[in-house]
C-alpha cells in the first residue's frame, strides 16, 4: 500500500513539473527581430526610430511582409540636411511618404539587385526608384548602400549613406522651388523660352522629357555675369543663353552612380569632361570644352525629380 502511494504521489509531482514546463514556456515572451525590432534596438538609427514612429509605421514594420527596408542611419539622414528637429516639424503623413519611398513591399538581397543599367523598382508608397549594382556596390537613385543585407525575420535591411530625396515635382518645379538656390537658372530658362529668338519648348521638354540636369547655382551665374562684364541675365544674347543652358541637359537619367571619368556627351552635342576626384575635397567635377582649365565642382547630387535627376554644380558650363 505505501509502495502504491508513493508511485502516485511521484506520478503526480512529475505531471505537476511537466504543466509548470509548459506553462512557462507559453509564458515566455517570443523574441523577435523584425525590420521595427532592429530599428529600435540600435542607436544609430534614433532618427529613423523618431520617424517610424510619428508616422504609425512601427506596426507596419513588424508585420509579415516581406520588405526591403533602404534604412537611413543617424549619418544618413544628416547628409540629407535631416535631424531629429526636422523629424518634429513634419506631420506623420510627411514622414509615412518619406519612409514608404525608402521601403519595397519584397525582399530583395544585394546579389539579386540587377547589374548594369538602374532598374525602376516601385515602393510600398506607390513611387518608382531605380536601383544598380555595379563592382563599386549596390546603388538606389545613386545614393550608395553603406551596409548590406541586414537580416530581419520579415524582411532585409540595407543601411543608406544618404537618406533618399522623394521627388516633388518635375525638373522645373524642382528648380523654382524655395530655397533651392536655382533661381537665376529658372530666369535663364523662362528667357531663353519667351524671348524672341529662343526655343518655346524648352520648358515643355524639361518638365517632362526624362532628363539630367547640371544645374549651375547663382553664384554660378554671377560668376558668368562678371566673366563676360555684364550685370543681368537678360542682357546675355538670347542664342548664345540657349545654347549654354541646353549644354547642361544629358539625356535619361544619369545618377552619380552612373558617371565616370573621361568624356559625357551632352543631349544637343558636344562634351564635356568628367573627373570623380580632382574636385574640392577630392570630389567629382565636370568641366565645359570652353572652360578653358576652369573646372566646376558637383556640389550637389542625385536630386530625384519626376521626369529625371538633377546635379548642381559652382560654375556655368560653356560649350
């Protein structure tokens, strides 16, 4: 009898120890490493955290997906001119469409992203961008990827060196915007379209003809003025204004990704000459047949607009 007893209390207490397994094992939480998971677990991407956030994307990010994340860090997101106090002033509709426009609704490794020629991808918000691998890396919209395929349980992650510009209007509407320093560019363009003797559509084709624009500054301009002893754009022959500024126009889309050193021909003739390192700060110039040995600097790169990309450059290119 105490033999019986016994066998049932031990059965008992080893049933006991199994539920108590089990339960703690439901009880566990479930670790996770979502796209939202490592976001949020590396301080470098505080920034993009603020954003995802403020934007209602966290839960989004954690979903199923799949999704190939183009994920801007801290660093990043600066060499876009982006801070957490940038972030503060934007609605969450602002930053949903700025995120989406970094984010594909698949899972696409570095090795799968095509060779060659940009290949136009549409993302999660419904925009087209166009990604590249060549023996330099894997390239969206020209910007590098710094690090690549950082695993997530729903998708992939790769690191930008720059966060992405999402293009709000056409080559034209890009240039009048505020604040882009274009302005006396724009006054050329309207000149060289309205003045008798200019090409009336010229405005029609850069806004939307697909189109890559080196888009001098107006210190460019100034400069230009001084050089040749005058003090307004419209004092400037209107045939020679056109062909100047139609000297600055490639034709498709050629990102910064896709320039290389020699020659680049230009959309109505002639070419100019290409270096990707004897700039200042050891950055890219392009330099005019008539620039003699005065090179201008690519202060600016790959700004997406809808009809093509836009490079600015510190001095006007001379045919």
């Amino acid at each position: 009898m105490k033999a019986t007893i016994k066998s049932f209390l031990l059965v008992a207490m080893s049933g006991a120890l199994i539920s108590l397994s089990s339960c703690s094992k439901d009880d566990d939480p479930v670790v996770t490493n979502t796209i939202t998971d490592v976001v949020v677990n590396s301080a470098s991407y505080s920034v993009l955290e603020e954003a995802v956030v403020k934007a209602n994307l966290a839960t989004t990010l954690s979903g199923a997906g799949p999704f190939t994340v183009f994920a801007p860090d801290n660093t990043a997101f600066a060499n876009a001119g982006i801070t957490s106090a940038t972030v503060a002033t934007l609605s969450s509709t602002q930053l949903s469409d700025l995120l989406l426009y970094h984010t594909l609704g698949s899972k696409i490794l570095a090795a799968s992203v095509p060779a060659g020629p940009n290949a136009k991808v549409i993302t999660a918000g419904g925009d087209s961008v166009f990604v590249t691998r060549n023996a330099s890396g894997v390239y969206i919209n020209g910007i590098k990827v710094a690090t690549a395929d950082i695993s997530a349980d729903n998708g992939v992650i790769h690191s930008l060196s720059k966060a992405l510009n999402k293009p709000s209007g056409n080559i034209v509407a890009t240039a009048q915007a505020p604040g882009s320093g274009l302005d006396s560019l724009v006054k050329a363009i309207v000149r060289a379209n309205n003045a008798p003797g200019g090409d009336p559509t010229l405005i029609a084709t850069l806004s939307s003809a697909t189109l890559t624009v080196f888009a001098p500054t107006n210190a460019a301009f100034t400069q230009l003025l001084s050089a040749l002893s005058l003090t307004d754009i419209n004092n400037i022959p209107v045939g020679t204004l056109l062909a100047v500024l139609r000297y600055h126009v490639v034709g498709g889309r050629a990102f910064s990704s896709d320039l290389a050193n020699g020659n680049l021909a230009m959309l109505a003739g002639g070419n100019t000459t290409i270096n990707l390192t004897n700039g200042a700060g050891g950055g890219p110039t392009i330099k005019g047949n008539g620039n003699g040995v005065n090179l201008s600097n690519i202060v600016g790169t790959n700004l997406m607009c809808r009809n093509g990309v836009v490079h600015v450059i510190d001095r006007v290119l001379l045919p």
